[in-house]
C-alpha cells in the first residue's frame, strides 16, 4: 500500500452492538497474566460507538487520546467518549480495569454528565470512599456465576447501574475546573450533538440541523465527520435507533407504535433500518432482552 493510500485509510469505528448482546464488557486488565501484544487491536487508533471506563488499581500504563498522551498511575479512572479516537501505548506492573458500555446502560441521566464534564482528557483520582473498584469485582465475580443461576442477569445490569452512578458521582464532584480553549469545530459538533438528542424524532435530514446551526449542511458534515469520524447521518440514525431499543426494551408497545415514536411514517421502513443497523429485527432484540425488562437501569 502507498503512502498516500495508507493516509487516506478510514480510522476504524467499532460497535460493541455486533460483538457483545450483553451491552456491557467487563475485563480484568493485569500485565503480569495477559501482557497486551502487538497483534492487539487495542494497538490501532479506532474509534468506538460506546463509552469505555478504565480504572487503574496498581502500575501505571499510557493512552493516545485524540492526540494527547494520557498517563495513568495508580488509582485513578479515565473515560473515553463515544467516537474520540485512542489507543493504548505502553503500561508497566499495571493492574485494574476495562469496562465498555453502551449508551443505552449509560442512560439519560448520566450521559450529560461526562458528555459535557469531560472536555479535558485527563484520568481522574479515586479514593477507597468512591466504591467502584468494589462494585466492579462484585460485578466480575457475579458474571463468572453459572449463566443457569436464579437472576444472575437481573444481578449483572443491577451492578452495571450502581457503577455507572458512582462513576458520575466521581465525575460531577471534580474540583478542578474545566482547563483548555474549546475550538469551532468542537463547539459545532456539541451543538449538534446536543440537538440530537432533543429533535431526533421530528429532525431526520442533515439540512435541518445546519439551518437550526445557521451553518451550511457540508460544513456541518465536515465538521462533524472530522470530529467524530462518523457522518451528520449516521448521529442522527444512532440516536434514532438508540431510542428504540430503549423503547422495546422497557415498554410493551408494538414495533408500529415505536417506529411512529421514532419519527418513522412507514414501519416497515424503520424495521429494515433496525435490522440493518443492529442485525436483528426489533422483536428478536426484545426477545433477546425480554428476561431484564422488570430492571429500570
């Protein structure tokens, strides 16, 4: 491959959807037993579509995030958002944690939380007061239980919860202010993102949210393709579908009803594009679902 080639070749966008039904992965991250390679993938710049939560308990280790360093020592969190692209680079006696998180576990509450906190990427300090290493190796411990156990799901996705809560609290409580210059392109796309999330049902083309912007619809894709590594399209679908799996997965409502809910004349239309996006039909992912539906995460 040329130069020029491998220069204009796509940064990977990973989506935990297609590889993990659970929502959630957690792992036990610890050198001395499973060194990181250089076949890793973890090796490559990439981008994911969900939240990623590393704890540090011991060692140190270090991360590219968008283009800065991050150094983590002993007893500190990092969070990486949906889309920013990271890699890892090196660690040395390191000992704790990798949690990876769909938005839907995240939920409406805390998303703001570290979508509009962490603007500066930097780990932040835990103390033993905080919990969460705790509530992670009771989750890990709980997820090595037989799968036939009474409720051992219902017991993983209340941890899940309980660690998502703490990691806000953590987050919210940071004294230190906000530091660094928020550029244009930053700003646009959270002012897109944020609109997103309010007008997704009744805003479908990229056009309407350049004109809400006041922003011609190629500079808002460019920005916010630049930004994120994904299309004005592509959020609007994300958030779209995002939506519906909570709408299946907490309610009783039909597939018609949530398509209409969703901002979707035709249903049959929006039962393609499920299917397209999540690779099943949206009664397969209720099923799929079904046993947790007495859970409020």
């Amino acid at each position: 491959m040329s130069r020029k080639a491998a220069h204009k070749k796509n940064i990977p966008f990973h989506r935990l959807e297609q590889t993990n039904t659970l929502g959630f992965q957690l792992e036990k991250v610890d050198d001395s037993i499973h060194p990181i390679s250089d076949d890793e993938i973890v090796l490559q710049p990439h981008r994911d579509d969900h939240y990623i939560f590393l704890l540090l308990e011991a060692g140190c280790c270090s991360f590219m995030v968008d283009f800065n360093v991050v150094e983590m020592h002993h007893q500190t969190m990092l969070v990486i958002l949906p889309a920013q692209v990271h890699h890892f680079i090196n660690s040395a006696n390191a000992t704790g944690w990798f949690v990876a998180m769909d938005a839907t576990l995240v939920g409406e509450t805390f998303r703001p939380v570290f979508e509009d906190h962490l603007h500066e990427i930097r780990p932040v300090a835990l103390t033993s007061s905080d919990n969460m290493l705790q509530c992670l190796q009771l989750l890990y411990n709980v997820q090595q239980q037989d799968p036939s156990k009474p409720y051992r799901r219902h017991s993983m996705y209340a941890l899940v919860s309980a660690f998502v809560a703490m990691a806000a609290s953590v987050i919210t409580g940071l004294s230190e202010p906000v530091k660094g210059q928020v550029t244009r392109p930053v700003s646009i796309t959270r002012a897109f993102k944020k609109l997103v999330t309010e007008k997704f049902v009744t805003l479908k083309n990229p056009a309407d949210y350049a004109a809400e912007l006041s922003i011609t619809t190629s500079y808002l894709n460019e920005v916010v393709k630049a930004i994120t590594g994904a299309t004005v399209s592509y959020w609007i679908q994300h958030e779209t579908m995002l939506e519906a799996r909570r709408l299946l997965y907490h309610s009783d409502l039909t597939v018609k009803e949530i398509a209409y809910r969703t901002g979707y004349d035709d249903p049959a239309y929006f039962q393609r594009m499920f299917r397209k996006v999540l690779l099943c039909t949206p009664m397969e992912f209720r099923n799929r679902y079904r046993e947790l539906s007495n859970i409020n995460l």
